[in-house]
C-alpha cells in the first residue's frame, strides 16, 4: 500500500528563444513570430509505503498553452491561470484519496475526476490530461523509488498494475509483455524539427542575424555537424508556400545517408479539400521527397479531424500516406476512434499521459495489419532539460521507439536555465547524454543519434532530486506574472 503524503509545484523559467516560432496557420497570421519563454512547472509528490519507506516522485513539463489550448481570444496569461487552477484542482483530488496498492487503477480513477474538473471549467480536454500526466509522472516515479526499480523494470515485473482492457476491451487478448520490447531502446535518432520561421541555410540567415553563440543555426548546419537524417517539418496550411519550402528542403537533404521526412500542419488546413488538394500536389510535383515522408500529422482542426466527414475522406487519403493525429488525441479513446476513422497512428506525448501511451502501444499492435500499419511516434517539439527530457527519453525508449521529434536544443541554450547542482547531478549520473563544450553543458548529438542508457535507472529516468530551492513556487509565480484581471 502506498500513500501520498504532499504535492507540491514548483515554476523554473527559461530565457526567450533562441529563434521565433509560430504554430501551424499561426504562421499566416501576419504577426511577428514569438521568441517564447518556456516556463517549466515541477512537480513533487511525497509518498510512503508500508514499509514505512518516505521518497520524492518528481515530473515536469513546459506551460505550453499555445498548442494546449488553441482557442481564439484567449491571451497566453489567461491560458495559463486556468492551468494552473486545474493543476491545483488534480493535487486535491490525489490528496483526497491519497491511499492506492495499484499505480494503474489509481491514476485511472484520478485522471476521470481531473477530466471531470477540467469539463466543468469549460477546459480542453488536452489541458485535463496535462494536468493529470503531471501527477502521473511524479506518482509513478515515487513508485519506482521505493521499490528501488526503474521504470522498464517495473514493467516488466507486472509492479505497477498496468491493465489496458479497463480501457479497451479487446485489449484482453493482447499479452503485453508481448508487446512490451526486451529492452529499453537506448540510442535514439533526433528527428530535428524544421520551424516555419527557420533558417534553412546561410541564405536565410545574413551575417547581421547570427546569434554567433557556437551552436547550430540553419538545418544545414544541423546535417552537416549532428549528421540529422530525421526531419519533421512544419506546414503552415498553404499550399504553395508548403510546396515551395519542400522543394528547398529536398535540396539540402542529406544524399549520404537515406533521409526520412514527417510532416506536421498543426491542425493547419481549414478543411478536407484542401488538405487532399495539398496532398495530390505534393505527391505529384516532388515525388522523390514524398516518397521519403513517413506519416503527416494532425492536418485538420481538433473540432472536426474525427468527425463523420474525415471518416469518407481519411481512408483515401491514407491510401497515400498513413496519418496521425496529435491535437485530436486529448481523450482516452480517441486514438480508438481514430482507427474507425482511418487515420493509422498517434503520437506519445509524456504530457499527454505515460500509461495512454502504453495502452496505445497495445492498440497500434492490437491491430497492426500488412495491409494497413499502425503507428506510434514521439513528438514533443521543446522538451527541455533536466525533468521533461530525460523522462521523455525514457518513455521513447520503453515504447520501442528509433526516432522522436525533438528540438528544445535549438530554441534553448543547453542546460543553461538550471541551478548549478542540477548541472552537476544531471551530467554526472548521464555522461552519455550530455556533453560540456566552452562553459555550458549540452545534449550530446552523434551521427543524428544520443544515447541515453543511463537513464534507465532508480526511478523514471531522473537520478537525483531536483534543487527545488532554485525554483520558484508556482501560486507565487502565477500571481507576480499572469495576476488575475480585476
């Protein structure tokens, strides 16, 4: 038996970004590009068991409300005080019942009161799992912890009670341990992100913008120095502006190695017609590059992308390239429903919650077929150091995964926004991750690829616990920066 004993939140900022960013038809609006902040909200879950055993569970992940919650006339500083409000609603509802013996039937239940909060606040039903995949995270760690085992190897010993048919039912006949690989992947390829707003080569880029800060700054300088293979590229919703930036990418791919392309709208295109018309061109007028595209991502709006009109039109677009969805995926059935609609895959987001993914495992090989392949990527465009990515990796790594989107190393100034022991722990416990170059510590890119083995340890892929004290409590941070409106 276990037993919460406190939850706490914690706020670290970060500097603005290295370059602006805008998301899907964000892009057309005509104005200027944000160079975002990304403000990183901390959990710390205090948990004991009958043993009398006390340890700290911790997860964490960036305020993202621009991809959250993408409803008009709703500024970033209201966005945010309505998550945190339902961040603080989830801790009261895990406090409420703060005794469990099974992680899985645990969070269920609290994820469906969390869903219930976040309805009753007119919230996005991402917004609800974001809040709840916070305390997840902490919880599962804790778990972790106290019975001195990582993640994959709590997995693997059936210790967490994860049971994917009390969400599907014909997940029933499905063995996961079968499902589940031998091993944590541990050498994970970097699918660099291509922003809208980014620079492709030194054309784009005159000498009077460079940042001169030793990193890479065009995607050329990414292949040639990281040797990416990965892309995923960002569309923005018209056509020949999309076309057009393809073109120029096909030119700079890498001709040493086989590239491979994804492609994400952001729920960019207004309807299906013009999606389909997007699609045959693409198809038509740059089959080489098409032919190295493996999914295309949310390409409708999250009102209607499963609705019965996608339903007679999906299937035949899928003929062409499999589709996921990302945005539409904040329910936990909707990737069960976008299977019936035609669409092949989701993505794992942590945010979205670690056991969704999983169940999602399930489901992608539940039903797998030769005629029509599911899919199960990564994507989480700015997971930043110590907490988000080294849990993330983990993640990726026990979902079987070779490649996952990834790209907070190009907006952020490597492990620059941590506390001076956060460093040190960080790149002491995880050599393989990180790398040191001048002052600063870095992710560590080879061949397209970083290794993250040491991740797998004690706990869900964090060695040591975070310097809260560096940090800011997060009900001060929300009043000194979004103060409610009187």
């Amino acid at each position: 038996m276990y037993h919460i004993d406190r939850i706490q939140f914690y706020v670290r900022e970060t500097k603005p970004a290295r370059f602006p960013s805008a998301l899907g038809a964000a892009a057309l609006s005509g104005q200027p590009p944000e160079h975002a902040t990304s403000p990183i909200c901390h959990a710390r879950l205090t948990v004991s068991n009958d043993q009398g055993d006390t340890t700290f569970g911790c997860a964490a992940d960036r305020l993202s409300v621009r991809w959250l919650d993408k409803r008009p006339n709703r500024d970033n500083g209201l966005k945010r005080r309505e998550l945190v409000a339902l961040l603080q609603a989830a801790r009261q509802h895990y406090l409420a019942t703060p005794n469990f013996s099974s992680p899985f039937t645990y969070w269920l239940e609290r994820h469906r009161e969390i869903v219930r909060s976040g309805s009753e606040a007119n919230q996005e039903s991402l917004t609800s799992s974001f809040a709840s995949a916070m305390l997840e995270r902490a919880m599962l760690d804790a778990v972790c912890r106290l019975s001195k085992k990582s993640m994959f190897e709590m997995l693997r010993e059936d210790r967490l009670g994860f049971r994917p048919q009390q969400l599907h039912r014909e997940l029933a006949t499905v063995d996961f341990g079968n499902v589940l690989p031998d091993r944590p992947v541990t050498e994970i390829n970097i699918r660099h992100t291509v922003g809208i707003f980014d620079p492709l080569t030194d054309d784009d880029w005159p000498a009077s913008q460079r940042l001169r800060d030793g990193l890479p700054e065009t995607l050329q300088d990414y292949i040639t120095q990281q040797g990416i293979r990965y892309f995923k590229v960002k569309l923005s919703g018209d056509a020949d502006a999309d076309l057009r930036r393809l073109s120029r990418l096909w030119e700079i791919m890498p001709r040493n190695v086989e590239p491979a392309l994804t492609l994400d709208a952001n729920e960019a295109f207004a309807d299906l017609s013009t999606f389909e018309t997007f699609v045959r061109r693409f198809e038509r007028e740059q089959l080489g590059l098409f032919q190295h595209v493996l999914y295309i991502e949310q390409p409708l709006p999250r009102g209607i992308a499963l609705d019965g009109q996608a339903a007679r039109t999906i299937p035949k677009l899928a003929e062409l390239k499999p589709l996921i969805i990302d945005e539409s995926d904040g329910s936990l059935n909707a990737y069960r429903r976008a299977l019936e609609v035609g669409y092949a895959g989701t993505s794992h987001k942590n945010c979205k919650g670690f056991f969704k993914s999983l169940t999602n495992m399930a489901l992608a090989a539940h039903f797998w077929r030769d005629s029509r392949p599911t899919v199960l990527s990564a994507e989480d465009l700015q997971n930043l150091p110590v907490v988000p990515l080294q849990q993330d990796f983990v993640s990726v790594g026990i979902l079987g995964l070779h490649h996952c989107e990834r790209n907070g190393h190009h907006y952020n100034f490597g492990l620059s926004m941590l506390s001076e022991l956060d460093k040190q722990n960080a790149t002491r416990r995880h050599a393989d991750l990180y790398e040191q170059r001048g002052n600063e510590w870095f992710l560590r890119i080879r061949d397209g690829r970083v290794r993250c083995g040491s991740l797998h340890c004690v706990g869900f892929g964090v060695a040591d616990e975070p310097e809260w004290s560096s940090m800011q409590d997060l009900d001060d941070w929300i009043e000194q920066r979004h103060p409610a409106v009187q």
